[in-house]
C-alpha cells in the first residue's frame, strides 16, 4: 500500500527511524513528505537526508495539505500541537485526515477529543526501529477503516513487526516492547561483564555476548519453537548450562523479568 500526503509533525530520532524505514521500503515517496520541526538544524538533517521531502514550522499550514498526520512529539506538547494557530488565528483543520501519534501515555480519548473526530490510532513503537527491527503495538479508535489499518501495518512493518491490541493492552505493550530493549541492553551487558569476570577481554566478551543474543532471538522467530523448547535443547544432563540456569533459577532472574514488565506497565498506567 503506498502511503501519499503524510505530514510528521516533530521530527527526532523515533520520526526519522520510522519515515526512514518507509522510505526504504517504498511504501513512501519523499515529495509525499512533510516534516514540521522546530530548530534549523533539524529541518537541515531532513532535507540533506531525504531529499524532495518538504521541511516547514507551519503547523497548521502542513496539516492543511495532508492526509495522514503523524505526532511524533513529546506527551507534554500534544495540547500544544493540536491547538495551535498561525499568525493569523486560524487553527489547524484535523477533520478527514487519519493521525497517528506516537506519544506515550496519551489515549484515545483524549486525542479524539482534541482532533474533533475518532479516526485516530496510539502507536507505541520502540527505539529498535532505528535498525529496522522494531516491535510496534497499535490499537484504534471506532472511526478507523479497515484500510487505515492495513496503511498503519504497512508503516510500522517497514522498520520490524506491528501487532494491533486494544487500548488497555497498550499498558502492556510498553512493559514488554516499550521499555524491553533495556532489560536486553541489561542482559547483554550483565553477559558482558560476566565474560570479563571468566577471564575474557572486554570487547570479546561484549562481542560474544551481543551475538549470542541477536542469535537467540532470530532462532525464536524463525524456528517457531517455544523458548522453552530451545532453552531444554542447550541444557545437557549433568552439563554446563544445566548449573548456569540453576542459578539464574535460583536469584529469581525469570520472576524479576516477569515483574520489571508488569512494573513498567502499571507505571504506564499510572502515566496515562
């Protein structure tokens, strides 16, 4: 599905890993694309970066030429953003055009009430997408069509995976994906510093323990067999990785995982 008439409205790192991985994919144009931005030097990066897009800090003028409407600013400007006018008093028109935000925390009803109407759609991508290999959750609201959805997956899985839920599973969504590639970065260096403790070099044990990782994930998507299916097939009776997962059972490494999860979602709860 080609996506024509998007305008980005915030153009930092999460904006430019997943305009970035739709204009790779072709799913996008760059005259299709409008960024409204701030600073100079932001403006500068897009169109060194992808040129032909248009660059503006005319809100309300790029919401004028849309069709899809990307909020890619922080939580604490969303009112600003959605109530803004130019410098003759007109206000942006958010009627007929899909928006998709991807600010934390904010809900449905909350951007439907700012937009006027309810063809809108919450994102919670994470920071993975900036290699192309993010795991997005979204979830609707009532006014989007089947062929918004499907324009939504084509965006999101131009930078990884998309997975629609509904509102109070987003809470979720941000305890395992959301906030998960810190709980990996924990691992790997934990993994890191362990192989250091074992007699390793630093920058052989970082290497082996980023590898190992990226390894076993990419066995778990693409074997289809259940984790614990793969962890049984690497523990030997009597043998090393038996004793190791004996004492990752025994500090509660799996319980304190299970928990940092449901932590980060009551606090995106609590947040929301």
């Amino acid at each position: 599905m080609k996506l024509t008439g998007l305008t980005v409205i915030g153009g930092g790192q999460m904006a430019r890993a997943l305009v970035g991985g739709m204009l790779e994919s072709g799913c996008l144009d760059a005259e299709e694309l409008t960024v409204v931005h701030k600073t100079a030097s932001t403006g500068t990066w897009w169109t060194e970066n992808h040129p032909g897009c248009t660059t503006t800090t005319d809100t309300v003028a790029a919401v004028a030429s849309a069709k899809v409407v990307m909020l890619a600013v922080k939580p604490h400007i969303i009112a600003e953003v959605m109530t803004v006018q130019d410098e003759q008093g007109n206000s942006a028109d958010w009627n007929d055009r899909l928006i998709i935000s991807i600010a934390a925390g904010i809900g449905l009803d909350s951007l439907t009430e700012q937009a006027g109407h309810r063809r809108v759609v919450r994102v919670m991508p994470n920071t993975p997408s900036l290699v192309g290999e993010g795991a997005s959750g979204f979830c609707a609201a009532d006014g989007v069509d089947d062929d918004d959805i499907e324009l939504v997956k084509t965006m999101l899985e131009s930078v990884g995976i998309a997975a629609q839920v509904t509102e109070p599973q987003m809470n979720a969504v941000t305890g395992v994906s959301g906030s998960g590639p810190a709980y990996v970065f924990l691992i790997i260096e934990a993994l890191a510093d362990g192989g250091v403790a074992a007699g390793l070099p630093r920058a052989t044990a970082l290497q082996l323990a980023t590898q190992t990782v990226l390894g076993a994930a990419k066995m778990v998507r693409e074997t289809g067999e259940h984790p614990g299916v793969l962890k049984d097939n690497v523990c030997s009776p009597g043998g090393t990785t038996i004793a190791a997962m004996s004492t990752l059972e025994r500090n509660a490494v799996r319980g304190a995982m299970i928990q940092a999860v449901q932590a980060s979602a009551n606090r995106s709860r609590e947040l929301a």
